[in-house]
C-alpha cells in the first residue's frame, strides 16, 4: 500500500504537468472504487488547475472551481500518458489536459477514491484528521499530550490518524526500532524525552524515504509503465528471522491492530515496560 512518502513523490512527480494547465474533461471508466467516484467530476471542462498538494495520503488537486481529492487505494498509482495512449483494462480514470497529456488512474483492486468538494476545509474525509507528521504541529508536547491516559500499544497510536497522518506501518515499525522502543509499549508511560527522540526520528526517517523517492520522479512521465514504489532501505519492516542490524539477535513479528509489526527482542526489550 502507498504510504506517505510514496504518496508525496507522485504528487512532485505529476505536479509539473498540471499545474496551471486546464482540464479538458474528465474520463471516468470505472465508477466503483473505494466509493463512488463524484458525479461533478464527468462534469469538469475547461476549468484550470491551480495548485495540487497533500494531505495525509490523499492527493489533492486545486481547481478555480474546487477540488479534486484522490487516493490510491491498496493498488492504486497515477502516471502521466499522451492523449492517445492505450487504455490498460484497469486504467479507471483519465484527467485529460490541455497540454496533449493527460493523468492515468490505474487500480486493479478498485480500493482508491476520487472525489469532489467546494470547501475543502468542510471534507468530510478531513475533518478529524491528525496534524502532518513533517509540520511543525507534530512535536513532542503534542505527542506527549496525546498519550497520556491511553491504554493502547504504542505502534497503535502512531497509525490513529486522529492523532497524526501518515507515518503509516512501515515507518512506524522502522522509528521504533531506531528508539529501541517495542511496539507494545503501552502508549501512556511514554515520557517526555522518549517522545522527543520518537518525533525527531519519523520526522528524519519520513524525509529520508521522501529524498529516496526523488530518484523515482522520472517514472511518471512513462506511458509503457507503471510508476513503482521506490527501493526501501529498511532496518526491521518485513525481515522476520534475519539478524538484526544492530546486535544480531533474529528479528521477530507479531500482529497489532490487525498489522504485521517487527522489532528486535533485543533492542527494543529495555523499551517495552520503561
């Protein structure tokens, strides 16, 4: 699944080719995603695009009308095509551009969006959403603050979107491991120091994977593939059974949240009480 830094080099990488250029209209080939893609959308012609950013993993794309919100999904990538490239059977949606390009939606599990509003500061989908990891909002008082009588596994809080967007379960197994901190650590004894080091750490390891996606700009501007996920250079997330970087001790897994989460029972022992 995208996370947020794959989310944010599709943004750099398709922003070049919208921004300021006007939708001619809107393709929309398959209506059944994650929920219905907005009517409004078919209705779109002529209109400019202003802007595009991000919130959390949803891709928002600012017109003189209002706004169009994407998410990939489970699946989901986008990538920029000339007008006359051919339609791949899971190529759902088109914005088609003035510039003789247009953007491809390609999702072959159907769990993305598209979806219109006016007033993006009433969407619905964001109204209870957590501050941005990488903004200034996101800090250790913050963090501390919102632990404080909660009764749920670290790891967990780091993916309630209520509390902050877009860390995600591989950054989150990834900034744990690099506080020694196990993912079952009851949220509430975090202290303060430990939430200093916990912020700076996704903050460093989010920008890493963000800098590590720039290399990867470049696939979406290829009409016969797919942009991919870029290479992780990942410590613990995925490698159950394989030595720890650190001391050696085997790396090993269990499920949170209905997640698979890793840790080192050496490293991250001493993080699991205190």
């Amino acid at each position: 699944m995208p996370e947020l830094p794959e989310v944010e080099t599709a943004l750099r990488g398709v922003s070049p080719y919208l921004k300021d250029y006007t939708i001619e209209k809107i393709e929309v080939r398959q209506p059944k995603l994650r929920w219905a893609v907005s009517p409004e959308l078919a209705t779109l012609h002529q209109v400019k695009i202003l802007d595009l950013t991000r919130r959390a993993k949803y891709l928002i794309i600012h017109t003189e009308k209002g706004y169009i919100i994407g998410h990939l999904g489970m699946s989901g990538t986008v990538r920029i095509v000339p007008h006359d490239c051919p339609i791949d059977k899971h190529d759902h949606l088109d914005i088609v551009l003035n510039n003789g390009r247009l953007l491809r939606y390609n999702d072959p599990r159907r769990f993305g969006a598209w979806l219109w509003t006016e007033k993006l500061d009433e969407f619905h989908l964001f109204l209870k959403l957590g501050p941005e990891p990488l903004s200034e909002e996101f800090n250790a008082d913050y963090l501390f603050k919102k632990s404080r009588k909660k009764t749920t596994a670290l790891k967990t809080l780091l993916m309630d979107n209520t509390v902050v967007v877009g860390v995600g379960n591989i950054y989150a197994n990834e900034s744990l491991f690099l506080c020694g901190l196990h993912p079952m650590k009851l949220a509430a004894n975090l202290t303060r120091k430990q939430c200093e080091r916990l912020v700076d750490t996704i903050k460093s390891v989010l920008a890493k994977a963000i800098e590590q996606g720039g290399t990867t700009l470049k696939d979406f501007l290829q009409p016969d593939g797919r942009p991919g996920y870029f290479a992780q250079e990942l410590l613990v997330y995925g490698n159950k059974g394989k030595p720890c970087p650190k001391c050696g001790t085997k790396i090993e897994s269990l499920t949170i949240g209905q997640r698979n989460s890793f840790y080192c029972p050496m490293c991250q022992k001493k993080g699991w009480i205190i």
